[in-house]
C-alpha cells in the first residue's frame, strides 16, 4: 500500500460515516417530490397529514446535512494534511526534488478534494438518477421505461468523454510536477508556452465535455416532451403530476452532474499512480510540458 492507501485505510471510519450521512441526505431528497405531491392532494382534499409528513421530511433532511458539513470538514482537512506531510517526508527523502513535490502535494489536495467533493457529487447523481428513475416507474410504468431508454445513449456518450479525458488528464499532471520548476526560472517565453499549453489542455476537456452536454440535453427534451404528454393524458391527481414532473427534472439534472465527475475520476487515476512512486518520474518532454498541436485550440 502507498501513502495514500494507508492514510485512507486509517480514516476509513470516518470516511464511511461521511457517505453514510450523505446517503441519507440524498434520501431525504428523493422522496421530497413524493411529500409534496401528498401534501397538495391532501389539501385538496382538506386534509393535513401530507404536510405533516413533508414538515418531517423537510426537518429531517436539514438537520442531516447540517451534521453531514460539519463532520466532513472534520474528516477530510486533517487527512489532506497527513498526506501531504507523508509526502514531503517520503520524497524528498528518497531525492525526488522539490518542484515535484510540490507539485505532488498539490496532487494530493486534489485527491483529498475528490473525495471530500466529488464522491459526494457522485453518490448524489446515483440517487438522483436510480432514485428518481424507480420513481418514475411507480407513478408510471411507461414513463419509466422511456426514462431508461433515455439513459442508454447518455452512458455512451460519458464512457466517451472518459475516454478521451485520460490523456489530457495525464498531460496536465505533468505539467503540475514541473510548474514550480518553470516560475523559478523566471523565463518569461518559457513561462507563457507553459502556461499557454496548460490553457488548450483545459479548453479541449471543455470542448469534450461541452459536446457530451449537448447530446445529452437533446436526448433530455425528448424524454421532457413524452413526459408532458404522459401527464395530461387522462385523469390524474395535481400532487402526482407534480411530482412526476419534479422526478423527471431530478432524473435529467442527474446527467448533468456526471460528466464532471467522471472526468475528476479520469484524473484520480493518475494522481494517485503519482503520489504511490516515490521515484521521480522522467519527463521527456521537458520542463514545459509535451508539445501541442496547433488544432489544439484557438
């Protein structure tokens, strides 16, 4: 185990009871449609046990993402300084310079903030999407089904965008190792064709995630329009159609959220391979990083 498997391994604990807390929280959300649709059918009816329950709900999931921010702060800022404080030991022990460990511990910050953030980010879009998706198929069995069909070209497109964001990713790390390197110099050509091609790294993830974005809000206006169909057809009660309209809006924000997750999650991979070798990698590119196309960017 690496100097990130061990301190994880140590917080594992904690870093459990993060997620379990964040579980629930989502929880509480995914049946917040299901409160109010039952609540308004209720008043219709004149009738006040449905805004009983969503008065619980709504207090339960406050007070459990109250508890959930304050115990994450508490989680993750010591373990991000343990890493960090390992890593400078380890490698400067072992020679690797200082511009890559400095760069490596900035790394490490971004590990600790992937789980800190994104994990979360991720476990929330899980819900939002299963969730609401199971939803949908209570309140409506064929509206369910046209939302899973839905989600089919959607995970095409984001294994896609994964994909093509690992080399990027990697290029960028090894820009951040040497970064330090290239502001003592003080060179100021140098200095700009780092920095520029640090820029046209970013702009094609950009590029690539903004096109995935694209396909998917298409696909999302089509399953929007079959819902609205679905629910003026017929008779049906002003709470449910509500919250038929709200899972639908949760299933599809649900997508927004997972390009940006999987492409943290692309770089994760080789931050962590990084932070793990205490051997300071060789960088045959040099100190401003790999060459770029001129297609790159603008």
């Amino acid at each position: 185990m690496g100097i990130v498997d061990d301190r994880i391994a140590g917080a594992r604990r904690r870093i459990r009871t993060c997620y379990g807390l964040v579980v629930a929280e989502n929880g509480f959300d995914l049946l917040w449609p299901f409160a109010v649709g039952l609540a308004i059918d209720g008043l219709i009816d004149d009738r006040w046990a449905g805004v009983a329950v969503f008065v619980v709900l709504s207090l339960a999931h406050t007070a459990t993402g109250y508890v959930r921010q304050r115990y994450q702060s508490r989680t993750f800022n010591p373990l991000s300084a343990d890493i960090a404080a390992d890593i400078v030991a380890q490698q400067r022990a072992t020679g690797v310079d200082t511009a890559s460990v400095s760069g490596r511990t900035e790394l490490a910050a971004e590990y600790v903030g992937f789980l800190d953030e994104d994990v979360p980010v991720a476990i929330t879009a899980a819900f939002t999407i299963v969730g609401s998706l199971i939803m949908l198929f209570l309140y409506d069995p064929l509206l369910g089904l046209a939302a899973a069909a839905v989600g089919l070209p959607v995970f095409v497109v984001n294994r896609r965008l994964m994909t093509r964001s690992e080399g990027v990713y990697r290029d960028l790390n090894d820009l951040a190792e040497v970064e330090v390197d290239v502001i003592g110099r003080g060179d100021r050509t140098e200095s700009r064709r780092h920095f520029r091609i640090v820029g046209r790294r970013w702009v094609r993830l950009s590029d690539t995630e903004a096109a995935s974005w694209g396909i998917v809000e298409v696909v999302a206006v089509a399953l929007w329009v079959f819902t609205l169909v679905r629910v003026t057809t017929g008779t049906v009660d002003v709470g449910e159609v509500i919250a038929t309209i709200a899972y639908v809006a949760f299933y599809t924000a649900g997508f927004d959220e997972v390009p940006g997750v999987l492409q943290r999650l692309t770089r994760l991979r080789d931050i962590k391979r990084r932070l793990d070798d205490p051997t300071d990698p060789s960088d045959p590119a040099g100190p401003a990083g790999p060459e770029i196309d001129s297609s790159a960017g603008p």
